[in-house]
C-alpha cells in the first residue's frame, strides 16, 4: 500500500509540476506576443548556454522547463541534450548537503562537458527536431484582441458566471495545493535518504512548485475564456495531461516494483570491477532513487570520482519521465548520446585518478 502512495503521490507531482511549467510558458508567449521564447528560438547557441544554466538548478526543475519548451520547439536537440548532461536531478540536493565541495566540482565539470557537448551537436544538427506526439508551436494571435492573459474589466463577470472548465481547472490547481501544503506530494522522491532531504522539506524544488501552482491558479481564475478554451484547454490540457500522467504512471510502476524486489547496493557492491558500466545503466533510468548509491559509495570511498562523474552525465532525475511521454525517440537518442559522453568523461576521469 505504501508503494501505491508513492507512485501516485510522485505520478501526480511530475505531472502537476510539468503542467504547471507548460502554462506558464504558455502565458508569458500570449502575453508577450512570441516575443521572449522568439529570441531564444531564434538563436541556436544562446538555447546551449540557457540550457546549460538550466541544467544547474537543483532538482529535476530545469529539465522539465527545457522539456517544455522542446516540446514547444523553442529549443533543439543540442540545447536538449545539454541540459540533460547538466542537470543530474534530486541527487544535486542529497550532494550538496552531503558531500559540498563534491558538488560544486561535478557541477562546474559537468556544466563545461555539456556546453561542450551541446556547441559540437549544434554545428550538425542545428535545426534538428524530432517529432514528439503533439508537434506544435506556441500558438499567439498579434492581431486579435481576445488572445490576451489579463483584463481587469471581465475577471469578476467570469467568476459570476463561472464555465465548467474553468471550474475544473481551478478545483484542479486548488487541489494540487492542499495536497501539497498537507505534504501528500513534492516530497524528497529518494527513499532511502530521508536523514539528508528532511532538512530540506520545505527546499528550492518545493518552493518552485508551490510558486507555479499558485501562479496557475491566478492564470485560471482571470485569463479570458478565449485564453482559457484555446490555449489552456484545448491546448495544453488536452494534448498534455493524460498522455504524461500515464505515461508517468506506467514508468514508475515499472521502476518501482522493480527495485522493491532488486537489491541495487548489492548488486553495485558484488559488481566493482564493472562499477562504471553499471553506472552509465542505471544512469538511464528516469528516476532519481537509484542513484542515490553512488553518492553514498562516493561518501564512504568505496568508488572513485569518475564513477560518480559518469554517472551524474547520464543520468537525469525525474526529467526523462515527461520527455519519453512526449518522444519516445528522441528520450532514446538523448539517453544515447548521455552514455556515450558519460563513458568518455568516465574514462578520461580514470586516467587522470579522478
């Protein structure tokens, strides 16, 4: 039963936060006119160097940001691929207050190697999408007056005469408030490290969360029904939720069950020779609990800072989860080419004692 709670609980925080994420790009492109994300889409190497920077942040936040706006083919591949080598999920949080001065190093080493990364593929696959399962662009009107997100002079006449979607979004985003000020979602998603993210409860990725779903709220509550029907319904809430919610269900599921019933510490420890082999797999799962043990093995001594290292490349948190709903190939490639610089990085990393 317990397990159930989890994959629920942590099923519903992906998708919520994804969501969230998702209008929010969707209302600062309305109203700015494309103006923001068009300037970005327009320039190849400053996508590599945001994303880059995305990819920093603590926790999987930058990853579902830089899916959303794949997606939305605001960012290509390259961008994609460098802030899934940057960012290495909720185990930045766990190593910072475990291992500090650890974190800040592969921090700064893996920001380098993805910008690196990201510059070389952008040379040869500069314009390069792949076709996730609801291609489109961000959708703005410059010439119509009701594409707007905020008007003062209707936002009490809509609530009077509330519609039902509208209704539906505002319970949903409600919801998703009360579960999590009562701690029922956005918890630490690494069981087996709760010493480490207790202290952390009320930490960057839950304070982010909570800011996006009260910001949702604020959006539902006020936009025009035009907005609203076109923008967040018809194209985010229907194109969107169900596919990443099952999606994301399905995968843990799988992730879960499955490392109830496999000892992973076991099998790193019985396996030392082929540590890093081992590390570069298990990096390729969309799920941060796993991971956790190299950290730990790191902490004790028991492997090297390349394992770590190479580890951290390919692997990603909770990022990969909405990215496999939306493209199955292009989670593939990404994964792909992760292994491939998490080797290199690993290897090299080896021959310098790291």
């Amino acid at each position: 039963m317990e397990l159930i709670k989890d994959i629920i609980s942590e099923a519903i925080t992906i998708t919520g936060f994804v969501m969230s994420l998702l209008l929010l790009i969707e209302y600062v492109t309305v109203m700015t006119r494309g103006d923001l994300f068009s300037k970005l889409s327009g320039n190849s190497w400053l996508q590599i160097i945001v994303a880059g920077l995305l990819g920093l942040i603590p926790g999987c936040v930058g990853g579902f940001a830089a899916v959303s706006l794949y997606t939305h083919r605001i960012i290509n591949l390259p961008a994609l691929v460098t802030v899934m080598i940057a960012s290495f999920g909720d185990e930045s949080i766990i190593m910072f207050g475990l291992i500090p001065e650890t974190a800040i190093k592969l921090s700064v080493i893996i920001f380098i190697i993805a910008i690196i990364v990201g510059f070389i593929m952008n040379v040869f696959f500069k314009n390069k999408f792949f076709k996730t399962e609801s291609v489109h662009f961000l959708k703005t009107h410059s010439h119509d007056d009701e594409c707007i997100t905020f008007s003062r002079k209707i936002i009490t006449k809509q609530l009077k005469e509330i519609t039902f979607t509208r209704l539906l979004l505002i319970s949903g985003g409600v919801f998703l408030l009360i579960l999590l000020l009562f701690d029922k979602i956005g918890g630490g998603h690494n069981h087996g490290a709760e010493e480490h993210l207790e202290q952390a409860h009320w930490g960057f990725e839950k304070i982010i969360f909570l800011i996006l779903i009260l910001f949702s709220v604020f959006a539902v509550s006020t936009v025009p029904e035009h907005f609203l029907k076109k923008h967040l319904w018809e194209h985010i809430i229907k194109k969107h939720f169900i596919k990443i919610l099952i999606w994301t269900l399905l995968a843990l599921v799988f992730i879960k069950v499955g490392l109830n019933y496999f000892d992973i510490n076991q099998w790193v420890e019985a396996n030392h020779l082929s540590i890093l082999v081992i590390a570069l797999l298990l990096g390729i799962i969309p799920e941060s609990g796993p991971h956790i043990v190299f950290i730990t093995l790191f902490a004790n001594g028991s492997i090297p800072f390349s394992v770590l290292l190479a580890n951290s490349i390919v692997q990603d948190g909770h990022s990969g989860l909405p990215l496999l709903a939306e493209s199955k190939k292009t989670f593939i490639v990404v994964k792909l080419i992760n292994v491939m610089v998490g080797l290199s990085a690993g290897i090299a990393g080896y021959l310098m004692g790291w």
